[in-house]
C-alpha cells in the first residue's frame, strides 16, 4: 500500500459538533526506521473524552492539534515490524488514531490474545471503558452486598459494565438510561434490578421508586439534572465516582440545585482520569477478560462502516444515537 487514509481535525467546534470540523485526507504510506512497526487498524474506538480534546479550554490533557489525525483507541494487526517485541500477524491494542494504519514505536501499544475475547472487546468492556467502571467501583465506589448502587448512560460502554460488576457484588442495581429500548436492555439482558428512562420526564419520582432504601453509591457518568436529581436519594456516607459528565460537553448548563446533600449525606465524591491510573490496569483488565471470556460480563457494540463513517459516529455518540461501546470498523 502506497497511500492510506487519515481524518484530521479541521476545526475546533463551537457547541455542537459538525462534520465540517473534520477533514478525510490521504497520505502516503510512511516508511519504516528501526523500532518501529506499521499497524493496520481494524477498529477504532469513539469515546466522549474526545469532544474534550477538540477543544482549546483548561483540561487535564493538552488539546488534539489541528490538522493532525484525530486520537482515539485502536485495535488492528500488524502488518510490518522492525521492532523486536512486535511481529507480523500480532494483534494489538493502541492509541494511533483515525486513520486506516500508523506507525508505531511500541509506545501504548499491547499485544492481546484474542482467542478468547474477541479483538473489538479491547476498545470496550476489556479496554478504556471497562477500566474506568473497574476502576471507579474498586477504588472509589467499594459498594458492599446490600447496597444500592446507581449509574448514569448506564446502557453505554463504562455503564453497562459499572452496573454488571456492582451485581456481582451483590449489590441492587439502578440504572439510567435514556429510552424504553436501552432501559429494556440494562434491566433484561444486562441484569440490573431496575433501569430509568430520563426521557419519560419523571426521573425524580422514578428514581425515589427504584431506590427505596435511599443511594448508597452513584457512578456518574453524565452530570446536570440527572445527577442533581440522584442528590436527594443519598444515604449517609454515600460514595460518587465521578467519571464523566456528557450532558455538558456540547455546552449545556450543568449547574446543580442539591448541592447541599454532599454535606447533607456526609457524601465523598471524586472525579477520577482512567488513564492516570495505569498501576491498576493489569489487574483490572484481567478480571475483566476472564468475565468476558467466561460469559459473565455482557457488552453491547454499535459498529460504524468505513473511516468516512467516523465523524458522523462521533457526532451520534453526543447525541445518544450509540447503543452500547460505539466503534467504527474499517477495511
Ligand atoms: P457511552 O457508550 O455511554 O455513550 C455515551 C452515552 O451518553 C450516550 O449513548 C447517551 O446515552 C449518554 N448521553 C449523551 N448525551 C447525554 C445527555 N445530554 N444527557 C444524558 N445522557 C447523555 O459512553 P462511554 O461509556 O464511553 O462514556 C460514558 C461517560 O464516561 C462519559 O461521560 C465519558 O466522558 C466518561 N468516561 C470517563 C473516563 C474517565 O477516565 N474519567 C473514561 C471513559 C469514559 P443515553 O441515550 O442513555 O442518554
């Protein structure tokens, strides 16, 4: 191959994001310096974080450069090494971007046995996302048999796996989703005890319902009125794991009336990066593996066509148009 495809960012987007902040670019193919191995990706990985880095404000991570192929989680083949851990044929996790193939020097780049957990399951449930479910129940959550654990975009790629994991704590399940179709899904096939659709407009009430001994535990994945609603509900001591808060990411007011229940509730709420945590993710990602290699952890995808299909993916993805880990598939 001589040439490849890439999609750069083209402009920094201002509220919603539009396809006309990405440009599709061909490059020629690199070639190869000692060190370094030629991947061709498979599937890429689409993630909020990544609305975060399109834009220019105070962040935990330096923005994505303009012009530049836009970042994002892998997993592909390789299909050239000069590098002595990599070889022809290997599968492998990385963080190479949208683009049909890069080079790497083995920097964030892993091999992964796919013989039991299939390739794709790397970008969700045994990737990124699942680590931050494992990553906030164990180290911030630490919910006991009993308690009444909830969680927010509870039918995507971290909440489907939080709510999956804190039942097998024993622990009653809650979820929030948006739609009867999602909520059908995280309360039948994902096995929560209950799920609330925030559409239906009563999620107050709902949650009142579904939490009858009070919240003993939120993982809060989308913030504003969803959680300001989930405030009132907390018992003493209440643990938060705050990993994300999408409603706000294109802009939308996030501000919050029940405030007072973190002294209320004596709450502690911390907000946590996965990837700062990377002492954790042996560990995590191998319980993680053998749940999904052993049927125990379910996860959804939805699988966008082709490179050209990324933007438009992307822009779903901030829309609730995702069901489950949303991937693009390329080749
Ligand atoms: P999902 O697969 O859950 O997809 C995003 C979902 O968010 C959508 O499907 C939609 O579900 C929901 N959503 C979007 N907009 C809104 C809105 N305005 N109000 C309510 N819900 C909305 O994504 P992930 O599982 O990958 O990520 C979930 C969260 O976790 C994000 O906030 C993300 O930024 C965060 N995250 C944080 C990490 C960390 O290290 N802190 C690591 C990984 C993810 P629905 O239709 O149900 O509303």
């Amino acid at each position: 191959m001589t040439s490849y495809q890439r999609i750069v960012l083209a402009a920094r987007p201002r509220g919603e994001v539009k396809a006309s902040d990405f440009r599709l670019e061909t490059v020629a193919a690199p070639e190869l310096a000692d060190g370094q191995v030629l991947v061709r990706n498979d599937y890429l990985s689409l993630d909020p974080y990544m609305r975060g880095r399109m834009s220019e404000a105070k962040s935990y991570a330096a923005p994505q450069a303009l012009n530049e192929t836009m970042i994002g989680g892998t997993v592909g083949q390789v299909v050239a090494s000069r590098h002595p851990k990599f070889a022809v044929g290997d599968a492998v996790v990385g963080v190479l971007g949208w683009a049909e193939m890069a080079v790497s020097d083995g920097t964030m780049l892993r091999k992964v046995d796919t013989s039991r957990v299939p390739l794709s399951a790397y970008l969700g449930a045994v990737g990124m996302p699942g680590m931050a479910a494992w990553y906030g129940l164990n180290q911030i959550m630490h919910p006991k048999a009993g308690e009444t654990v909830v969680v927010t975009a509870a039918s995507g790629a971290v909440g489907s796996v939080v709510g999956q994991l804190a039942k097998l704590r024993g622990c009653r399940v809650v979820g929030v989703a948006g739609g009867p179709q999602k909520c059908a899904y995280v309360a039948d096939e994902l096995g929560f005890d209950a799920c609330i659709d925030y559409q239906a407009g009563n999620v107050a009430a709902d949650l009142a319902a579904a939490t009858p001994h009070g919240i003993d535990a939120i993982f809060e994945n989308v913030g504003g009125p969803i959680f300001d609603a989930a405030l009132p509900r907390t018992n003493a001591f209440g643990r938060v794991a705050l990993c994300g808060l999408i409603a706000g990411y294109n802009g939308a007011d996030m501000s919050i009336k029940n405030f007072r229940f973190l002294l209320t509730s004596r709450l502690t709420l911390r907000g946590f990066i996965v990837t700062e945590h990377m002492e954790y993710w042996p560990q995590g990602l191998s319980e993680l593996g053998l749940l999904v290699a052993g049927g125990k952890l379910r996860y959804r995808e939805t699988i966008a066509s082709g490179l050209a299909a990324a933007p438009g993916a992307f822009i779903g993805l901030l829309q609730g148009k995702n069901f489950g880990k949303q991937l693009v598939k390329l080749g």
